[in-house]
C-alpha cells in the first residue's frame, strides 16, 4: 500500500520533458498511472519553424486563428461575446452593463450540460457530455480528462445545486454581470491607452494549445480571454502565446483515436470530431442566432 500511495507524478513529469514530453492526466499516484499519457512538446513547422519548448518560449500566433474553449472564435466571420462587447462601447463610451452582448449573454445562454456548451447543435443527448454540469473544468480540459479526474471534479460539485454559469454563459446575477463588464473595459482602456507588451506575464500568460487539421491550425484560448478581446477590438494581428502546462501542445484531428474509448479515453469518435470541428470552425455566429445574442 506504500508503494501505491507513492506521489510519483513530479519524477514521471520531469523525466518526460527531459526527453520532450508533457506529462497529462489527473493524479499522483502510482495507483494513476495507467491513466497517465505523454504527448511531444514539439510544434509542427507550420505553427513554428523554430525548435523551440512553447511551454517557455512564446509562439506568435494570428489573433483571427484562435478561437474560445467553449466556440467563440475571434475569426471576422464567427462571432465573440467580448469582441461585440468593446464594440459597443467604442460607439458609445457611456455604455451600461445591461444594455450590452453581455448581459444578454448572461441572460439568454444558460447551458444546462457541457453537450450544451460544446456541441449544443446536437439535439440527441451525447455522452458523457450531457451528464457532465457545465462547469469549466470539464469544458477547459475536455482533451485531458480521464476517469480520476472526472471523479473527483463530479464529487467536489456534487453538493452544490445552484447552476453557476462562467465568463462566456449564464445564469449570473446582476453584481457579476457588472463586475465582469467593467473587468473587459478596464482591460481594454488600459492597452489603448498604455500599449500591450508582447512579453509574457510569468503569472498569468496567454496561453492555451493548437488545434490542426491538414494543414490548418487553430490556437483555443485558455488564459488571456479578456487581453485579446481587447486586442482584436483595438485591430491587433498578433499575440504572443505558450502552451498551457499539463496540456497537449497539439490536438490533431487525424490523431484522435488516441481520445476515444477504445484507446482508453473518454469519449465515442463520432462526438469526438463534432467537438473538435466546433472549435475549429467556431460555433459564436450560430449560437449567437440560436440563443438571440446578437439582437
């Protein structure tokens, strides 16, 4: 039982990145290790020519490639509840919390399930997605999670009834709704008029990982929401990124076998690819249409 109880997980990560490899996967245990996998920290030459480790050295990355966790792509032709935001009040400085997209995102996009989140065009229920409450972990780490972590996520929420929503769906009550408002105008008023520096914050850096399909790729935003919001409102190209710790560098679709059930993961393939294309593509202009947003 010592032996199973040994916290063995810092020696595994440190061996696996000395060798160019993230470790992913819930747990310190020797107990966890069979849930354990190693993916190449390595990016691809059309991401990054360089041979570079994007956990420490930033990647610059199109503003217009990168897309939200839950769908909304800062692409021209999808749709983002924070860029629309700072549109409005571009056009009028005075703007209130509650004549904004926000608050109507935050009124009238209440997901009741992560399916309804990720793949909320679905309309049959999709497992495990439609068992799982929405809540951000499961969304933020859907490529990561595995049987231990879906457990203890479940049973730390278990006893908490209210739905809360999160910064990109509701329900929320006014005081949120306000706070979070001023958050992204604090934000953006604060790189118009001071500058955005291309330097990493050590804290709290824009991060998140690379989708890639062919030879097209999309970066999904963890960290850094409201900075490039900002920075595609203000008309930016670029931003400098890294790649989250603890994920996968890279999701490619003709690898994603590797997620599927058979291969130990958690999901059926088919709802894997719908989950991966919603992200690529972007899903913000259809929700937008489906839950009225943008009227």
């Amino acid at each position: 039982m010592r032996t199973a109880n040994l916290k063995i997980r810092p020696y595994i990560e440190y061996l696996a990145r000395k060798i160019g490899y993230e470790l992913v996967g819930e747990g310190n245990k020797l107990i966890n290790f069979s849930e354990f996998k190693l993916y190449s920290r390595k990016l691809p030459k059309e991401i990054c020519q360089e041979n570079i480790d994007p956990y420490f050295s930033p990647v610059s990355v199109e503003i217009e490639a990168i897309t939200s966790r839950v769908g909304f792509s800062f692409s021209r032709n999808d749709w983002h509840p924070f860029v629309e935001t700072l549109k409005e009040y571009k056009l009028n400085s005075n703007l209130l919390y509650e004549d904004s997209t926000l608050a109507k995102l935050y009124c009238r996009y209440t997901p009741q399930n992560v399916q309804e989140v990720l793949t909320d065009q679905l309309s049959t229920p999709q497992k495990p997605l439609c068992d799982w409450p929405p809540k951000y972990k499961l969304i933020s780490w859907i490529w990561t999670l595995n049987h231990t972590r879906v457990n203890r996520i479940l049973k730390h929420i278990q006893n908490r009834k209210k739905n809360d929503g999160w910064i990109y769906y509701g329900p929320h009550d006014l005081s949120y709704g306000k706070n979070e408002f001023d958050r992204l105008i604090k934000v953006y008023n604060s790189i118009k008029y001071n500058g955005y520096s291309s330097n990493l914050s050590k804290s709290d850096p824009v991060s998140g990982y690379f989708l890639k399909k062919g030879k097209e790729i999309r970066f999904v935003l963890l960290e850094g929401n409201h900075r490039v919001s900002a920075l595609q409102a203000l008309g930016h190209k670029k931003v400098n990124v890294l790649i989250r710790k603890g994920h996968p560098a890279i999701v490619d679709y003709e690898k994603l076998h590797f997620w599927t059930k058979e291969e130990g993961g958690l999901y059926p393939s088919i709802l894997l690819k719908q989950v991966f294309d919603n992200l690529f593509y972007g899903t913000g202009l259809d929700k937008a249409r489906r839950y009225r947003l943008n009227i």
